[in-house]
C-alpha cells in the first residue's frame, strides 16, 4: 500500500513539476492534473498488483 502510493505521489509531483516548468500551465491546472495523475497511477497499480498476485506471476 506504501508503496504504491510513493510511486503515485512522485510521478504526480513530477508531471506538475514538468507542467509549471516547461508548458507554462497555471498553478491549479497543474495541480488538478497532478490530483488526477496521481490517481489514475493508484489505481493502475492496484489493479496490477492484484492481477499479478492472482495469476501468481511475479
């Protein structure tokens, strides 16, 4: 679970960063962004973490 949300809060604080830096984008642009980025990453690796655990693959 820690895990899983680490990952998620990088690559969301990354894609803000990227946006604020590079394509110039309004701070709560950015952040909603980040705020759906980090989700959508949560939850692809919750589904994975469970298909992979389920067909015993690793």
């Amino acid at each position: 679970m820690t895990r899983r949300l680490v990952i998620s809060l990088v690559l969301s604080v990354v894609l803000v960063v990227i946006q604020l830096l590079f394509a110039r984008t309004a701070i709560g642009t950015a952040l909603l962004t980040g705020l759906i980025a980090f989700v959508v990453a949560f939850l692809v690796l919750l589904v994975s973490d469970r298909w992979f655990s389920r067909t015993g693959r690793r």
